[in-house]
C-alpha cells in the first residue's frame, strides 16, 4: 500500500474515532509491542505479554448442517500491564473480517505464525489502561480442540490447546477471566457451557443459549457442546444446580448421576468447599466412535460415552486442583493430575480399601522392578511430557507417601490451605512444597528431591515412612495387594 493512502487510512480513522466522542489518551513514546507469548518454557509461543484479560464475551453462530463452519464475534475486556503500540491474541485458522479496539477499527491486523493474531490500534495504549477488543470471523475451525460429533454436532475439549479452536484468547492458564458464551443455532439443537444459563430465546428457525461463568477460568478450560442434549437437571444440598447433558447414544445413568453430589460433597470433606457456582456433566460420543478425551471442561466436566466413578471422581477433583487454582506454567502439570488421581484412592479409602496394603502395595510391586516408571520427574518433567502418565501413577504414589510422612492432620490440612489461599488463582510446585513444609514443621527436601525431581527408585526411608515402613521387604510383611486403578480420563 502507497505511503499516501496509509496516511489517509489513519486520518479517516482518527476522524471516526473524534466523531464518537472516544478521548484517545496520551501515551510515553517508549510504548512497544506485546509480546508473542507470555513465557511458558514448553509452549514458548502460548499466550500474549502486555495484558491481563478480565473477561471473554464470546459469540457464535453455528449450524450443523453446515458443521465446518463457525461465525464468531469475540470481544476480549482486558488490562494492559505496559505501554502497548500493537498486542497479540491466539486464534487458529479463520477468516478476520473486522477488529475494533475500544471502538474504533484497528489501524493494522495481521497474521503471524501458527495462531498469532497481532493488532495495532490507532493510539498505543496507556500501562494500567482497561480496554476491550472485539474480533469478527468466520471460517472452518481447525484447532485441536474442535470435535464434531456423529450428528454434526460439535463439542470443544482439549489440552493444553482448545480455545484458539473457536475464539481468540489470551491463551495461556496463567491468565485466566470470566467468560460469557452467546450461541445460536438452528431450533431443536442444545448448547451447553460453562457455569450457569442465562435467558433462552427464539427466533423464527434459530435458537439462543447463554451462559456465563463468573469465578476466573483458564481458557483451554473454556467449552461449547452442541447437540441435540437430553438435558437432567437437580442440586446439591446447598442450592447448587446441577446440570448433565447426554449426546444422544450415550449412557444415561441414573445411578451414577444420583452419586455425583456424594462425591463432590466428599472431595469438600478433603479440600474445602466446592468453589464454583453449578456443576454437572457433558456426556458425548465422537462420529468415530472414540470421541474427545474426557476433561475438566471448569464447573461441567466432559465424558465420552458416560461418566463412572473413576472418571467423575478424577475430573471433579480438577475442580479444585487445575480449575480453582490452575498452573503457572505447564511445567505444574503435577499441581493437577497427582492430586486428581489420589482423590480416586481417597475415594476408595472412604469405602473401606486399606491403602498401605491395596494400593500402594500393588503400585510398589508393578513398578519397583521397572526403571523407565521412574524416569521422569514430576515438577518440571520436559517439554513434550508435561501430561506424563507419571503424574498420575508416580504422582499418586508420591501423594500417599508424602501424606504418610507428615501425617493426616498436615497432609489434608495443607490441601485446604492450599485452596483457600489461592482460590480461583494460579500457583505452582515450588509453593506447594514450601506451604507444606511450613504446615508439617518438617525439612522435606530429602522426600521431594527422590520423589518430585529426582528419576530413580527413592531411597527406602523415602519409598517407606510412617505406616508405610511395614511394607519394606526387609521387614518380611506380607500383606493383600489391590490392583491399581485407572482412569479413562484424558486428562
């Protein structure tokens, strides 16, 4: 483009800008732009410097008919945290048709590798200044979070990626926000969404669902599932609405509905109170019959086929440990799924199984004798193995090895804390071992360098505290062994 015609491009836009009445405030010229991502050491182009985002308000058109095509309007509300000339937002594939900042149409948008949407406003934006951006697109959804289901319906669930499948974001656990869904779709289909529902209307052929989740959420977090729901619907003791949704051919089980409030009240019984405002579940099936893995999708977890007792109590436990209070950075993957997988042994516990002798005997005997178990660490384990199975099986082994260590009261005390101090925030691994250290009273960094960093067997007064020590082959116990669970959670 003519060097002339750019002038005129921004003095037409200034004018707009006047017209409306918007003051475009006065920035330093040191204002530079944001950066491409937000320093994630596995996923070094996720997420965008420059801006905390304070909510989404996401709206989309779709039809199934037609199940390779999305039309989005996203407006992101957001802070900026230094002077910004131009700022990033994540988005894959699509077609950009329009993109306003406060307003006014954005000087210049561009694309940048694989989902770099980069926006210059007209006047750089002020540090500590709120403003909003909206993003009009359409096109085929392409990202790694887009399912379509077997009737042309479609579901969002994924990790570490979905959200950039359907809408730009800030995409990166560490910034998390509210989040409101606006979706349209031809009449007899459903939309389900995180947290609650707001107004249902209609409008001649077409039909609109609302939701809106509140409490700050993680974008991969984040879901849409459209589908023609048989929608089941009750409480929690206090008031607290629960919603299920099944896909059509998938197992409605009344059974195992009726026993969600149990094990939600069971998990507040370990971690405190349950910290969203609704809860529920999102049943589907794939159109190859395998489906999206099964996620802590936030207050509304998502199944593929039905949702069991394994499954529901690792996906809920996510509620608090991933969801309240989410990751850093992807080198914490620990802070969710070791603590997932143990509320499945707590769980059992309450039943009655001894864990000493059930499951982690049975967890010592299948892995002692194979040294590829041990191999990876559990904080920090490498880029490409931030979802290692070791944060399930040596994750959960380590949870009951440490809760041996220091005790019931520090161990279950230490987990509420936790939750109560960075309740719908983020943290990381280095905090969890110093907050429990300083519960307990005691010097763990013998116990987290062999269990948490460290790649080989842990040393036998590691591998054996407390009740533990009974299971030590040189002290000739034999005891019952259990066969370790497992989950069919994807994540």
């Amino acid at each position: 483009m003519p060097a002339r015609w750019k002038h005129r491009r921004r003095i037409t836009t200034l004018s707009t800008a006047v017209a409306a009445g918007i003051v475009l405030t006065t920035v330093p010229a040191s204002a530079a732009p944001g950066g491409s991502g937000i320093g994630d050491p596995y996923f070094p182009d996720d997420g965008n410097s420059g801006y905390d985002v304070s909510r989404y308000d996401v709206h989309v058109k779709y039809d199934p008919a037609r199940p390779r095509y999305l039309e989005g309007d996203t407006t992101v509300q957001a802070v900026t945290t230094q002077d910004l000339d131009s700022f990033h937002l994540d988005l894959e594939g699509f077609q950009v048709s329009a993109v306003t900042v406060d307003g006014v149409p954005a000087r210049s948008v561009s694309r940048e590798g694989a989902h770099e949407l980069v926006v210059t406003p007209v006047r750089p934006l002020a540090k500590n200044t709120g403003f909003s951006v909206r993003v009009r697109y359409s096109g085929e959804p392409t990202g790694e979070g887009w399912h379509t289901l077997a009737d042309g319906g479609a579901n969002v669930s994924g990790e570490p990626h979905a959200a950039t499948a359907w809408y730009p974001a800030n995409d990166h656990p560490s910034d998390k926000a509210a989040f409101r869904l606006t979706a349209t779709v031809p009449t007899g289909w459903t939309v389900i969404g995180n947290g609650q529902p707001g107004a249902t209307t209609t409008d001649r052929d077409t039909t609109t669902f609302r939701w809106h989740e509140d409490r700050p959420m993680a974008t991969f977090l984040s879901t849409i599932a459209i589908d023609k729901f048989t929608v089941r619907t009750s409480k929690l003791s206090d008031g607290t609405p629960i919603i299920n949704a099944y896909s059509p051919g998938t197992r409605i089980d009344p059974e195992r509905e009726a026993q969600l409030p149990e094990v939600l009240n069971f998990l507040a019984s370990k971690f405190g109170p349950y910290p969203f405002s609704s809860a529920g579940a999102i049943v589907i099936a794939g159109d190859d019959g395998s489906g999206p893995p099964s996620l802590e999708t936030q207050s509304r977890p998502t199944y593929h086929g039905g949702f069991f007792d394994l499954s529901m109590v690792h996906e809920n436990a996510h509620q608090w440990f991933g969801d309240s209070v989410s990751l850093s950075d992807w080198r914490d993957g620990c802070l969710a799924e070791c603590f997932a997988q143990y509320a499945i042994e707590l769980w059992y516990e309450k039943q009655g199984d001894d864990l000493d002798n059930g499951f982690y005997r049975s967890m010592l005997e299948e892995s002692t004798a194979d040294p590829e178990f041990w191999t990876t660490k559990l904080y920090d384990p490498g880029q490409g193995r931030e979802l290692d199975s070791a944060l399930y099986f040596k994750g959960s082994m380590m949870l009951h090895a440490l809760r041996r260590t220091v005790g019931d009261a520090a161990f279950f005390g230490t987990l509420k804390r936790w939750q109560r101090e960075h309740r719908y925030g983020n943290a990381s691994w280095p905090q969890f071992e110093a907050l429990i250290e300083k519960v307990s009273g005691k010097d763990l960094t013998g116990f987290f360098s062999a269990w948490v960093h460290g790649t080989t067997v842990p040393e036998k007064k590691y591998l054996f505290p407390g009740s533990l020590g009974s299971l030590d082959p040189a002290a000739g116990h034999a005891g019952a062994t259990a066969t370790a669970r497992t989950t069919s959670s994807g994540s």
